[in-house]
C-alpha cells in the first residue's frame, strides 16, 4: 500500500515534460510549422494551444475572404487552413518550401480537388493578377527585412486589384538568441507603424489590425496582452 500511494505521489509531482513538437506535429519541423492531422474535420477542444492559435487564425481567414475567391496560402505549412478556407473559395494554392511537406499533404488531402500544393521558395513567386485573397501566416518574420519588403511586393503582383492580404506575425518580439534558434525568425520588433511603412508604398491599405494572444486564442482589435499582430490590408 505505502509503495502504490509513493508510485502515485511520484506521478503527481513529477516535472511534465516539454512540449515536443515533432511528436504533437508528425510534420512540425522543430517547431516550425504546426500540424492538424486530421484536416478534414477538425475538433477544437482537442487541440493544443498552438494548435488552437493556428486555427483561429485560419478561421478568421475563411470568414474574410469571399465565396469562390482564388486564394493563396503561402507558407502553408502541413495545409490544413488550405482545406479549411477551400470549403469557401472556389480555388487555394498552397505553398511551402519544405518538399517532403509539399509530398505528404499531397497524398493526405488529395480527395479535396480545390486545393494544389506546391515546394516554392515564396521569394520566387512569379504570379500576376491571379489571386482575390492571399493569406500567409507567422511568414514573414521568418525573413530579414529586406526580403520581406520584396516579398510584400511579390503580394501585391499577385493580387488582383482589391484583392486582399491577411497576414500574422508575432508583435514586438523581442530579438534574442532562443527565438532565433527555436522559432528560425530573422526580424523582430514588428508593430503597427513597421507594417504600415512596409505595405504602403506597394499600394496597400490597412482596412484592420487584430491581435491575439496563447491565453484565449480569439482575434479580437482590443487586447491587454498582445502576442501576435494580425493584419488585413486591401490592395488599391
């Protein structure tokens, strides 16, 4: 008796162990992306909490863009917001560098017709007048900043006019060597003021700002604690 209640004191008390990504997310890369195996009907309540925050975001897109819109989703990922925002575009392209990732949601999500993944390196993207809504998320603070000024452009080239951008990032990051080495990003301190000199000059307008937080996961304009910045930008 006194070993089982030492067995169970032992359990209680003991360190939890560290979020692993690879093993929540079979395509996480370390934590670079955030996977949701099961795409096609996703159950919320069972998510952990980065999953949750992905998903939000993902279904605050599928409410923004318009019915039968042609969407990108570049940065894609594991391709699970791709499914969740082609059930009301007509068409979603997505796009991600990784190719054994490209590979494996290929094959996972291949009964959905409306949805194509492709391995490119979104600094080449070479599309024109082609999309009514791109979506990227937690993308561009994977670039130095100069690259995201080109890749903000590239945006833009891709939109039809009107079109519209709706992008998250992480909101005042501070710069220092952990996020560099867990979270692969190469620009902090981004704010409202930073994404506003970046899109203007590329005909954008600002038509919302959000932010979100690991606390309660909903999009919302006023936040105490903010953790990410979600923009929706219109092209002029």
């Amino acid at each position: 008796m006194i070993k089982l209640l030492k067995k169970i004191i032992s359990k209680m008390t003991k360190t939890p162990k560290s979020y692993d990504f690879n093993e929540s997310n079979p395509l996480g890369g370390n934590g670079e992306r955030v996977d949701i195996v099961n795409g096609l009907k996703i159950n919320y309540e069972k998510l952990d909490l980065y999953q949750k925050n992905h998903f939000k975001r993902y279904e605050f897109a599928s409410k923004v863009i318009n019915d039968n819109d042609v969407c990108g989703d570049f940065a894609c990922g594991t391709g699970y917001g791709s499914i969740m925002m082609a059930k009301k575009a007509s068409k979603v392209f997505g796009i991600d560098i990784n190719s054994e990732v490209i590979s494996q949601i290929t094959e996972r999500y291949k009964s959905v017709k409306n949805v194509s993944f492709s391995d490119k390196n979104l600094l080449t993207l070479d599309y024109s007048n082609f999309f009514d809504t791109i979506v990227s998320f937690e993308t561009i603070e994977h670039f130095k900043e100069e690259d995201i000024i080109k890749l903000l452009q590239l945006f833009s080239t891709a939109l039809k006019s009107n079109g519209k951008l709706i992008f998250s990032t992480p909101y005042l990051q501070v710069e220092c060597e952990n996020a560099k080495k867990l979270g692969f990003h190469l620009t902090f301190d981004i704010d409202e003021n930073k994404i506003k000199s970046w899109l203007t000059p590329f005909g954008f307008e600002i038509e919302q700002i959000l932010y979100q937080n690991y606390d309660d996961h909903i999009i919302t304009e006023n936040l105490d604690k903010k953790e990410f910045i979600i923009c929706v930008a219109r092209k002029k």
